[in-house]
C-alpha cells in the first residue's frame, strides 16, 4: 500500500510542470505562428490607424474646408486614446486578453472605418477619438498576450519581430498612399452629403487590418497563463493540450497533467473601485515600484523618443529636397538650413489636397529602414538589454551628430535618431517576465499611457523650443534618450535572465 502511494507521488511529479515548461510541451509550430501573425496584424492596423492619419488629414483638406486650425486639431485626434489605456489594462487583467483584443479590434474597426465617409471635421474629430480610444490599447495588449501565448525560447524573437512590424507600418503607410492616392475619381454619394475620393478609400485601407486582426483572434484560445492565474487549471490544461494539438500533437499524448502554480488571483465579488485599487497598488509599492518607475521612463523614451521626430520628419525631407534642387550649401549648421529655409516660404495657406511623391518616397526609405533595423534586433533577442542599450546610445549619440554641416550627413543621422522605437521590444519583454499575470496587462498599459503622455508633451515642447533654439533641442533630447542608457544599466542582466530560463 505504502508502494503504490509511493509510485502515485513520483507519476504525479514527473507530469506537474511550471507554466514556462507546460508552453514549451505543446511545441512550436502552426498555433504559435499563428499568433505571431495575428499580433502583427493588430499591431500594424495601430500603426496604420495612429500615424496615417498625418496623410488623411492632408489629403482631405479640400473636401472638409481645413484651415490651418482645424488641421492641427484633428492631427492630434490620436492622440486622445491614451486616456483610456488604463481602463483596458484593467480590464484584460480581469476578464481576459482575448475578450479586450477583440473588442478593441472590432470598435476599433469600425470607428476608424466611419472616419472615412465624415461629411465635417468636426464628426471627423469625434470618431476618430473614439476609434484611437480602442486601437491604442491594441499595441500593449498584443505585448501581453504574444508574450504569454509563447514559450520562452521564441519569446523574445517574436516580440522583436511584432515590433519591427510596428515600425514598417510607417512603410505601408506610404506605400498604400502610393497605390491609391494618385487615382483619379469623384463618386458622388448625396444620401451621405460626400464625394468619394481617393482619401477615403484610403482611410478605409488603413482601418482593414483591425478588422482582419478581430476575425483572427476568433480563430485563436485566451491565454492559458490568464486562465490558470484565475484559479482554473483544468481550462488551462485543455487549451494547451488543444494548442499541442494544432501544432501536430494528439492532445491524449500531451505530458503535462498537471500545472505548479506559485500564486493564483480569486476573482471575488467587490466593488469597481475596489478592484482597480488592488489592480493597482501592488505595482507602485515595494518590491516592484523601483522596477515600474525604471520600465515606465524606458518606455516614455523608446516611444517619445521616436514619434517626437516622426512629426518633423515631413518637414525635414522638405528641406532636403529643396536643398538638392538649389545645391548642396555646406557652409551652415543643419538648423541654419533648415529655419532659414523656412523663413523664406510663404505663410498663406492655400488649399491643397495633394501628396507630394518626394514625400511618399522618403516616408517609404524611412520605413524600410525602421523595418530593416528591428529584424536585425530581432536577431540578438535573447540579449534583450545589451540591445536597449546598444539603441538608445546609438540614437543618442546621432541625435549630437546632427548639426554637423553636411546635408547627407544630416538626414542619415536624423533617420537614425528615431531608432529609439526598436528598444520597445526589449521593455516589453521585461514587463512580461517581471509583473504578475494579475497586473501584466495594466503595468503594460499604464506605461503606454505614461508614454503617449510624455509623447504629447514632446510634441508641443518640441514645436515650441526648435523655432527658439534649435540646437539647443537636438542637445537636449540626446541627454534625454542617453540618460536611457544609464537606466538601462540596472536592469537584470541577459546573461541571468536567460540562465534563470533556462
């Protein structure tokens, strides 16, 4: 009798894993590509949803009577959604990641679609708040999800991978506009008091892939790590024997029996306030409220650090193109270029609705380089803080470099200070290994909100002290991204963090 406890006790070891090692038993193949594929798809219709915008506020001047007012408000309509990544933070850590993707998906989806037959500005404005209010909770959801859904040794790869979509969305952006805005028609649709033009099948374009996100997520299970955090290890255990089984496995077959789970979260019936508080306090208290301050200010520079210069990036290929056009002067400094060009432009504004293809073209060059530049990253995943550091010293460093007097010097280094958006991976990855399954999502949205908030800042910060001292600025936001570099250091170092994987 005491023989076949014995024996019962050893069988039930050998089958009871961790969570990490149960992910890694079900394989890898069709599922996790699948996933991976999903994500990027979600996370390529922000992009698409958050900086194309910039082209479909141009291209509609005419159409919906912008002045120069009116178009500064609608370009920060985007913007507007990061008030609500807090909320949807919550509501993935309580209800689940797949529920919250595809209701951000679908509303997502369709706001931004209705943006493409507003007869006005203002109904433009209105919908366009509400859909970035859905598609910016997209990108950190995804960050949780992809990184819960895979196991450790692919993890880090695909997060990088997902980002580097990310940055070539910039690259489809342009490369939709090249497709569909020089086509030539006018549709009349009186029952919707608007003309069908170009630009609106294009803001249809670039609301497409959060519909095609939300009908993929259908096809994928919530993640086993939220279900087996809530307490329900036999729902968990299916859904990876039913992930075992679509990357070629028979679920009968699947090893693990049963899951270690250190610490679950009871869902119990309390108050709304109540359960943001307990959702909340942990991450700013000790042990982990050095870690949230570290990640959040890595994550304002990654994403500030980048968006900030991507709105003067038209601008600054402006200045290029007609610097070739008039000669390559190198005897002044790049602001003296560039602000002494701009002095001599006229101020009054006429209306027009066209794209320039100098434009599209560098918008083109610079997302492929973006997109270039997060693959190779991709490739040195696992050192995921050497990588940060690596980014951030090299942008920084690009950003001191810029005033030298040499015009192609100039936009090499410009487009390279904006590689700052390639450390988000390596944060992310760090959000999923540090934070509780509980609070993951929220830790995650809170520092996007944290960012888009310094974002924001930036931007008008930016505009205002450029035209004052524009040397100054350049200097300023190198201090600012290299002292990244010294945050950084302080970080778990990749050498323990891939032995603790291992």
């Amino acid at each position: 009798m005491v023989l076949n406890n014995f024996k019962s006790d050893n069988i039930k070891k050998e089958t009871s894993h961790n969570y990490d090692e149960a992910v890694e038993f079900t394989g890898h193949g069709h599922y996790n590509y699948l996933v991976l594929f999903t994500c990027c798809i979600i996370t390529l219709g922000f992009g698409l949803d958050m900086f194309g915008y910039s082209i479909i506020v141009a291209s509609s001047s005419c159409d919906l009577n912008l002045g120069l007012t009116e178009v500064g408000v609608l370009a920060s309509a985007p913007f507007a959604g990061v008030v609500l990544a807090f909320p949807w933070g919550y509501y993935a850590d309580t209800r689940g990641r797949k529920r919250a993707l595809l209701i951000c998906t679908a509303f997502g989806f369709f706001f931004a679609a209705l943006t493409s037959i507003a007869s006005n500005w203002q109904f433009m404005l209105a919908v366009k708040i509400i859909a970035s209010c859905f598609s910016s909770a997209c990108m950190m959801l995804t960050m949780t999800f992809l990184g819960e859904c895979i196991g450790v040794e692919h993890r880090s790869n695909y997060l990088f991978i997902m980002n580097s979509i990310n940055l070539g969305s910039e690259l489809v952006i342009f490369v939709l506009a090249y497709l569909i805005m020089p086509l030539e028609f006018n549709t009349p649709i009186p029952w919707l008091a608007i003309t069908y033009r170009p630009w609106r099948l294009y803001t249809f374009a670039c609301a497409l892939p959060l519909g095609i996100g939300m009908v993929m997520m259908l096809h994928l299970h919530e993640s086993p790590k939220f279900i087996a955090n809530k307490g329900d290890e036999e729902k968990a255990l299916d859904v990876l024997k039913r992930i075992y089984k679509r990357n070629g496995g028979n679920m009968e077959e699947y090893p693990v029996k049963s899951l270690q789970i250190r610490d679950t979260t009871h869902f119990q019936k309390i108050s709304f306030c109540e359960s943001v508080i307990r959702q909340t306090v942990p991450i700013f208290k000790p042990p982990l409220l050095w870690r949230t301050i570290q990640l959040f200010y890595l994550l304002a520079i990654c994403c500030a650090g980048n968006n900030v210069i991507v709105m003067w990036y038209p601008t600054i290929f402006n200045f290029f193109f007609n610097s070739i056009s008039n000669g390559l002067s190198s005897d002044k400094t790049f602001c003296e270029k560039v602000f002494g060009n701009i002095t001599e432009e006229t101020t009054d504004y006429v209306c027009n609705d066209t794209i320039s293809k100098n434009t599209i073209y560098a918008g083109l060059l610079n997302g492929l380089i973006l997109f270039l530049l997060g693959l190779i990253a991709s490739k040195w995943a696992s050192h995921r803080r050497a990588v940060l550091i690596t980014t951030l010293l090299v942008s920084g460093i690009c950003g001191t470099l810029v005033e030298l007097k040499n015009p192609i010097a100039n936009m090499i280094f410009y487009t390279i200070m904006q590689s700052t958006c390639i450390g988000i991976a390596s944060v992310a990855n760090y959000f999923v290994d540090m934070y509780h399954t509980s609070y993951r999502s929220l830790g995650t949205s809170l520092g996007i909100m944290v960012a888009r908030t310094c974002l924001f800042a930036g931007i008008n910060i930016t505009g205002a002290l450029i035209t004052w001292n524009c040397t100054l600025t350049f200097y300023s936001w190198s201090a600012f991204v290299l002292s990244g570099v010294v945050v950084a250091l302080f970080l778990p170092s990749d050498k323990k963090s891939n032995k603790d994987k291992s």
